[in-house]
C-alpha cells in the first residue's frame, strides 16, 4: 500500500510517500518562514496562495523521486484539520482533486494525530498506549492514548501553548519569527544561574499547566535592564522544561503508561529533550521522539497517520471530491479506524 501525505495547516507545505512495507519513499518541506517573518506572524491569506503555488510542485517532486506514477497510489490523505481554514482548503482541495483523477480514495486525517503517531516514523519499539506531551505551536497537552483513535485528553494548558510561549519571549528578547529555535541557541550560551523565573503551576496538583505568566515574568527581568539575553533565555528554557517535566512524570504516575512519546515543534528542543529522557529514564519507562525534523510540521506525519487508518481497514468514500476541512477539532472527537 503507498500512500501520497500532504500537509497545509499552517505554514509548511508538507508532502510525503510511504509504502506499508518500505517506509517513507520521499518527503518534501517548503516553509513559508521567509514570507511571514517581515509582519512577525503568519499572515493566512499568504499562507494560502503560496500552499497553491507549492503543492503540485512538490507533489511531482516525490512522485518522481520514488520513482512512482500518481495510479499506482493507493489513497491520497490530508490534513483535515485543525488549523488555518483557508490552508486547510488548500491542501484538501487539491488532495481530494488528485485522488478523483487518479480513481483512488481520499482520506482526512487529524493534525495532532499525525504529530503523535510521528515516532512511528522511526524504527522502534513503540506500540499503543502510551502517554502523548505534544508541545507544539498551537497545543499543549497531555494525552492518553490507548490505540489509534482513542485518546483522552488528561491536561493542557490553560492559556499560551509551549510553543507560542517560546516564540512570544524570543519576540521580548528581539530574536525576530518564529523565534523558538532562535531562543534555544541563545540559551545554550546563557548561564544557570544568574537567573530563575517561576515554574507555573506546579505547585497546585493536576496536569494542567500555563506559561502566560512565564512571558510576563521575563518582561520584568528584562525591564530591570541587569540580566544578560542570554541568561533570561536560559532561565526561560529551564522554566519550561521543569515545568513539562513535572507535569508529564505526574501524567505517567497517574495513567501507568508504559511509554512515553514527546510530539510537536517543542519536541526539537534538546534541553527539554534531555530533562524528559532523564525523567524517563528514573521512572524506568521508554521515551520516543521524533526525529527533529518530523517534530515540526511535516507531510510524513500526515501521511503515516492515514496510511495507520487505511491499513487498519478505515473506510473512505471515492467518486466526486468532498472536501472536508475543520479550522476547530478536539482530537478527543477522533475515534478508532470505522471499518466498513
Ligand atoms: P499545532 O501543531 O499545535 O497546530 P504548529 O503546527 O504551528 O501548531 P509545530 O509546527 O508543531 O506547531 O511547532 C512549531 C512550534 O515549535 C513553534 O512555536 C516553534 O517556535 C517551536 N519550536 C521549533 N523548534 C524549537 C526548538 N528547538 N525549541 C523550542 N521551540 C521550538
Ligand atoms: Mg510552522
Ligand atoms: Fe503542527
């Protein structure tokens, strides 16, 4: 079974193959960082027209690259959400067009299922269930997931997302868009302790979490005008870190999950990474990531995670293309794979 992925939700254009039996025969990547760093932001109505001008390119790039004709495929997936609705269409549009010409099915699959089933890109022990820190741009959870399409939702945060809380200080500490990456090579010359900024929420029981305040309690430091960027972005990481850790040893502790699998942009992040292996490690239970260049968003993910449905008999309708977008989607709404 081969499977074309294709991924628009934000602002990566993301396409993938993977063969059921050879694995991923060719990816693609074009980020539209460049585009959106000048207004500090995605803007989405540029992220939709340059997802148009990107995706048969590339499409053809991975066809050609494995050496494969668009009919030998045997489904086209897509992100059906949640995201940027106009990205979104985007990718679903020309995905369920592809798939109509070619005679073979469509399928929508999740965002968030994709960046937690990403570790399955590797060749690893992993199985199902195991407990999910997906730390992303746009989310921060705890998940228990039990089997493909069965996940709950144990905690998250209750405002800014990991993500967007890195890239939020970065902008305070002038390190331009998306700044998350940016803020980890400054941290790695700060020092440890010229500086220390509250770990929110931990003292109160529970898997929620919240890093608005982190944000502020930066802006503060950086007011006083005495710490080093360096050193408040140290201080910064560490903070984060702590946090997910704590919260996440708390998530393992209360589900007994036997694994543990770090998902999402954040996951790239090597001292986060350290602190959880760590922790992982005490608790004697594995830890899974994905390979840093499957954490951020990606057309492999995608496409793992449909061809993960499709293999496990997940029915798809053919015929006229229907396309099915959701800006909002609680993965909690995902069930295990329908068969017909
Ligand atoms: P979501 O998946 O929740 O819809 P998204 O798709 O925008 O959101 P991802 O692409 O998974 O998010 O991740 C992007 C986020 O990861 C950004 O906030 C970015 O700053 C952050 N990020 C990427 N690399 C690193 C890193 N090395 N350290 C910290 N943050 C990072
Ligand atoms: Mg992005
Ligand atoms: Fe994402």
């Amino acid at each position: 079974m081969i499977v074309l992925g294709i991924e628009t939700s934000c602002d990566e254009t993301g396409v993938a193959l993977i063969d059921a039996d050879r694995g991923l025969l060719a990816h693609r990547l074009y980020s539209q960082t460049d585009l959106h760093a000048v207004y500090g932001g995605v803007v989405p109505e540029l992220a939709s027209r340059d997802h148009i001008q990107r995706l048969l390119p590339l499409v053809s790039a991975v066809l050609d690259e494995a050496g494969v004709d668009g009919h030998d495929l045997d489904a086209v997936v897509y992100t059906g959400g949640p995201g940027l609705l106009g990205a979104l269409l985007t990718g679903a549009s020309v995905a369920r067009s592809l798939a109509w010409g070619w005679g073979i099915p469509a399928l929508a699959v999740h965002h968030l299922e994709g960046h937690l089933l990403a570790p399955f890109l590797e060749d690893t022990g992993l199985d199902f269930p195991f407990l999910v820190l997906q730390v992303s741009g746009g989310h921060t959870q705890l998940i228990h997931a039990r089997a493909l399409g069965d996940y709950d939702l144990i905690g998250e945060s209750i405002d800014d997302a990991a993500g967007e809380a890195f890239d939020k200080t970065a902008k305070l500490l002038g390190l331009g868009y998306p700044g998350g990456p940016a803020l980890a090579r400054l941290a790695e010359q700060g020092r440890s302790d010229a500086l220390r900024l509250p770990r929110p929420m931990l003292d109160r029981p529970g898997l929620d979490m919240s890093f608005s305040g982190l944000k502020t309690a930066v802006l503060t430091a950086l007011k006083k005008q005495v710490y080093r960027p360096e050193d408040v972005a140290r201080a910064f990481e560490e903070a984060v870190t702590d946090t997910l850790v704590e919260k996440t040893r708390r998530g393992l502790e209360q589900t007994e999950a036997p694994a543990l699998v770090v998902a999402g942009g954040v996951a790239a992040n090597t001292t986060l990474r350290a602190g959880l292996k760590a922790m992982a490690q005490r608790q004697g239970v594995p830890v899974y990531f994905p390979r840093p260049e499957f954490c951020t968003d990606n057309g492999a993910m995608i496409a793992l995670a449909g061809l993960r449905r499709l293999q496990a008999g997940q029915v798809t309708e053919t015929g006229a293309p229907v396309v099915a977008a959701r800006a909002r989607w609680p993965l909690a709404e995902l069930a295990p794979p329908a068969v017909a």
